[in-house]
C-alpha cells in the first residue's frame, strides 16, 4: 500500500507541475494609467482550483531586487464527451522598474518549480518596436521551421545575462493553433503551447482565437488566456493594446457572428468605446486583427457567396472601422499572403489607396490551398503561396509591414506615413505663412504710418508758410 500511494503522490505531483508557460500584455498597453505591466500565465494538468493555492511568480530585476506575485486560477472543464480538465493561473506583474529586462520564475511554495526565464523587450522604451505576427501554425515540418527561426532571431545587446534579446518586440498570433485545439482529448492544444514556450516566455503575445479554435465557443483556448481589459473567458475574444501612437483592435469575428443581437450590440459599444479612446488620444494609426480576414480576398478554394454572405454579416464592424479611419487590417485563414491596396474591398479608391489589407496565413501550416491565379478581388496587390513566413510590423511615426522567410529573406517590404505627420507638417506651413504675412503687413502699415506722419508735417509747414486766400 505505501508503494501504491508514493506512485499516486508522485503522479500528482507530476500533474500539478506547471506547463504551457507564457506571458501577455498588462492593462498599461491599454491605460497608462493601470499599474499591470504583464501577465504571465500558465497551466496545471489535473486536481481541482482549490489545490493550487500555493503557487506564485516571482520577478527578479537584478538591482532592482525581487518580488513575490500571488497567483489567480480558474479551473476549465470541456463538455462531453471529451474529459479535459485543466486549471489555467495567472499572475499580474506591476510597478517594474525596468519593463524591458528581468527574469521570472514560478514558484510553489518556497521552491523553484518552473523557470527562471528570461523577458526581454523594448514595446515600452525602443521608439520603434517590432512586432512579429503570424497564424494558422501548428508544429508541422514548415511550423516547425517558423519555430526555429523565432528562436534564431536574436540580437546583441546588454540585456540579462545572455547578452542576446530577441529581435522583435511582441507576437501577435492570429488563430488557428494545433488543428485542431480539441484533438487528442485538448491535448493537442498543449502540445502546442508547450512547444511555444521558449518562445511565448521571452517575449509577451497577443493570441485572437481562429475557426479552428471555437470548440465549446473558444473557451477551450481563451480559459488559457488573459489579454489586456480582460477579466473572463469569453472576454479574450475582444482586447486592445497601444504601442507607441498606434492602436491594435483585436476581435474573434467567429465568435462576433455567433452572438445574440443584445450582446452584439454590447460589442459593438465597446469596441466603438475603444475606438473613441483611441481617437481622442490622438493616435497616429489603427490597426484591425481578426483570424478571418474582412474583405473577400478568397481563392478558388472558397466559394464567393460564402464569402460575401460571411462579410456581409461584419457590416457593422466594417462601418464601425471605416467611421474611426483604420487605416489597416491583418488576418489569417486564407494559407496565403496578400496584400491589398485598401482596409476593405468597399471602399472608395481614395480611401483604399491610403491604407492596407495583409493576410499573413504563411506561418507553417501543415498543407497549403491551391495556386493564387484565381482571385476576383481587383484591389490584390501581391499574393504568395506556399512560403513558411511570418510579419514583421515596424511601429513609428511610419508603419513598416515586412513580410519575412523563415530563411531571414524578404519577401515584400511596404511603408506608410502617419497622416497625423503630414497633416501637423501643413498646419506648420499654414502657420509659417500666416506669421510671414503679418510681419510683411506690419511693416508695410509701420512704413505707411512714417510716410503719412512726415507728408502731413511737411503739409502743415507749407500751409504755414504759404496760407491759401479764402
């Protein structure tokens, strides 16, 4: 009997060690008000929510010292007749001294359970950081090789001890993780974030759920997660982040579809609040993530109807993006790269030709659909198939939306200038002209004023020298 329960003590033990480790972005990414700079999140396999009360994560910044972060889990159940059973912890990282650099480690009770991994990234402080964004990826051979060149893409600097930083800054994952999340009893889905977890560690993620994700109306994927101004599940299909003057709306549009009309309406406030903030702060540009793209950019693969019934249905959403001048939307899906010369194909051509439509459905998906010559959307600039990529988005006073290899090649580079810049740079001119014609006029009134002064002296002199008869 005591070999059977040091057996059963052991296997508990080995459940409950924490796996699927990862780290998100606080609230400060979408109020610099919040104190939350980062959420680091993980999963335990088995038991109950009420035996995990003793984990914690701490946080060392070297000089900086280290501090003890209490843990929150939530425990979720899949419906039959699968039996996955997981609780999901996160912990809310606050006041860093240095956002940029420090080392974390999961902790149960007094002893190292898990890590410490290393943290690196400049979203906070470089004035132009990199996001790397990617989706439908699985660990296939081609999402294997994305996997590899993300941890290959390194750079030098005086970060921790290592010395080397990633090269990017944040990932944002658009959906469709595993194929399908459900598979092997959930396990599939863990297979994946634990093979992501060198790279989920190092740098924080933003995860918008895809088509292949929705088992039990994506709370299998979102119960994991915990982005930024979400408190619940269901929450995650809907979030926003700012890095430097741009805003990043990101919205499941198959769970958007799938709700009743009152709770699409409340959607919508929101994501109309969210908009409204970022306009009144004055941001630069607006960016729109979703899995499924927006517009009909589909192949031959897709049937148009489908696809026009699908974007007819996002009409408000559509609106909503076009009233609050996104200028650019990223998707997925479609296991292709495209690029279009609009944010959707209704636009008129002035405004289709201010801003871009990305697909970036290259990540390493394990089958790629047939060849691209069959598209009918006219506004398609440039289409490539079957290229294992990923983008790269360059925040600045311009955003730069480079399409990169696994092989470090550049497969298509585009740049856009902030309107705000050339709209400030015309009122300078404005202004600059204004103050030029004033001096101008001010010195043309201070000579006039000299030139009538000395005419009616002299005017004054002869009328007293010379008096006219009456």
């Amino acid at each position: 009997m005591s070999v059977i329960a040091l057996l059963l003590a052991i296997s508990a033990g080995r459940a409950s060690t924490p796996s699927m480790v990862h780290i998100t972005l606080g609230d400060r990414f979408l109020d610099d008000r919040s104190p939350i700079f980062y959420r680091v999140g993980f999963g335990l396999k088995g038991g109950e929510e009420s035996e995990f009360g003793d984990f914690s994560v701490e946080v060392h910044e070297g000089l900086g010292g280290h501090r003890r972060f209490s843990v929150d889990c939530r425990q979720y159940t899949s419906p039959h007749p699968l039996t996955y059973s997981r609780a999901f912890c996160f912990a809310e990282i606050d006041k860093l001294s240095d956002p940029s650099s420090f080392f974390y480690s999961i902790f149960k009770g007094k002893t190292v359970v898990k890590g410490p991994f290393s943290f690196s990234s400049d979203l906070l402080t470089s004035l132009s950081p990199r996001i790397v964004t990617f989706g439908d990826h699985d660990l296939s051979t081609p999402g294997l090789s994305l996997i590899t060149a993300l941890k290959n893409a390194k750079v030098t600097g005086k970060y921790l001890r290592t010395e080397e930083k990633p090269s990017y800054d944040l990932i944002v994952h658009l959906g469709d993780i595993a194929y399908d999340i459900q598979d092997q009893n959930g396990e599939k889905g863990d297979l994946y974030f634990e093979a992501m977890e060198e790279v989920f560690t190092q740098t924080p993620v933003i995860i918008t759920a895809g088509n292949h994700d929705m088992y039990d109306r994506g709370r299998m994927m979102n119960a994991r997660l915990s982005m930024p101004g979400c408190r619940a599940i269901d929450d995650n299909n809907l979030t926003g982040f700012k890095v430097q003057n741009t805003f990043w709306l990101a919205l499941n549009l198959d769970y958007f579809i799938r709700l009743q009309p009152d709770e699409r309406v409340q959607t919508l406030k929101k994501i109309e609040r969210m908009l409204e903030d970022s306009k009144l702060r004055g941001d630069s540009h607006r960016l729109f993530l979703s899995h499924r793209p927006l517009f009909c950019g589909d192949f031959e693969f897709f049937r148009p109807t489908s696809c026009l019934s699908f974007t007819v249905k996002l009409q408000d959403v559509i609106q909503l993006l076009q009233k609050y001048d996104v200028r650019f939307l990223i998707a997925g899906h479609i296991h292709y790269y495209q690029r279009l010369k609009g944010a959707s194909l209704f636009e008129p051509e002035a405004q289709r030709n201010s801003g871009a439509s990305f697909v970036v459905g290259t990540a390493g998906n394990g089958y790629f659909f047939g060849k691209t010559e069959r598209t009918f959307n006219p506004n398609v600039v440039k289409t490539l198939d079957e290229s294992v990529a990923y983008m790269e988005v360059t925040v600045g006073e311009s955003l730069q939306f480079r399409l990169k290899g696994v092989d470090g090649e550049e497969l298509d580079l585009v740049e856009f200038l902030a309107r705000s810049s050339s709209v400030g740079i015309f009122v300078l001119r404005v202004i600059g002209f204004i103050w030029l014609f004033s001096l101008v006029y001010l010195w043309l009134a201070v000579k006039n004023w000299n030139e009538n002064k000395l005419y009616a002296g002299v005017e004054l002199e002869i009328g007293r020298r010379f008096p006219m008869a009456v």
